[in-house]
C-alpha cells in the first residue's frame, strides 16, 4: 500500500490557522525561543505573508510561513513539520514548494535557522543552503539565528518568470 498522499494548499480557515499555532507553539524549535501560542497565530494570520499547509489523510502535517516583501524578499520565515512526520521528507518537500514559488520572482531565498537547531541546518546544508552570517542572542540569550541563503544568481541579472 502507498504512503498516504501529501497535499499542500494555502491555509483556508481560522481553524486551521490556529491548529497550525498550537503545532508550532507546542514543539521545537519554537518551545527554546518562547513562542507562546498566541505569538504563533499572529505570525500565521500576518496578512503580509504566504501560509502554505501540509496535509496527509486530512490531517495536519505541516506548514510553511513565506515572506515575500522587504529587505530579504523571498525569506521562508517558517518551516513547521509535526513532531510524527519528522525525517520523512516532508520538511525537503515544503522547502523545495517554497523555493519552486520563490525562484520564479527573485533570485535568492533566504531563511534563518537556530544555532542549536542542528538537524535542520542539516538538512538545509543538503538542500543547497550557505551560511551568510550569524545574529548572536537575537531572539533568546545563548542561542544565535544563522541566516542562509540559496541563489540563482545575481539580483541585478534576474529576470523573473511572475510579474
């Protein structure tokens, strides 16, 4: 029998954005750096950004926080998975959503990761990701934020395929 299907979709309803909240307020790396529940949903209903959702039998998977405006345009601000689904491949897979969408208006995607987050910058490392510097105690005293980027090339060269 097949695993069951993977589908992503920008997220729909109040209902969902708050099971989105509590998934993220309740697991790691968001547990170390103190987001509160409430804190997590305001992020997801910032109508300045793209909320992508993973579902698999219906169920919540996962879900990805773009941000397509300002200084790091093109920044995937969240990269949620529910602690189950894990190392399965779904964080690769809502990556490379984010990167396909992305890449068709600007040349760089950037994101942040925690210092002491060492799977995922592992698996970002695998996915093409550099380091570009590090913000010592940005968000929580002892940790630092590395910020990554992944390019197609220079701004100044980029020709888009989105207007």
């Amino acid at each position: 029998m097949p695993p069951p299907a993977i589908t992503i979709a920008p997220h729909a309803s109040d209902a969902e954005a708050r099971a989105c909240a509590r998934l993220m307020a309740s697991s790691d790396p968001w547990l170390t750096l103190g987001r509160s529940e409430p804190a997590c949903l305001r992020a997801i209903q910032d109508p300045t950004r793209d909320v992508f959702v993973a579902s698999r039998d219906g169920e919540l998977a996962g879900f990805l926080i773009l941000c397509l405006t300002g200084a790091f345009v093109g920044y995937i601000q969240t990269v949620c998975i529910a602690p189950g689904l894990r190392s399965q491949g779904l964080g690769t897979r809502l990556i490379r959503f984010a990167e396909e969408r992305i890449f068709r208006r600007f040349p760089n995607v950037f994101m942040c990761v925690s210092s002491f987050n060492t799977r995922a910058q592992a698996l970002y490392r695998r996915l093409g990701y550099e380091k570009v510097g590090e913000l010592q105690n940005y968000v929580v005293s002892g940790h630092g934020e590395i910020l990554l980027r992944k390019s197609v090339g220079p701004l100044s060269a980029f020709r888009g395929t989105d207007p």
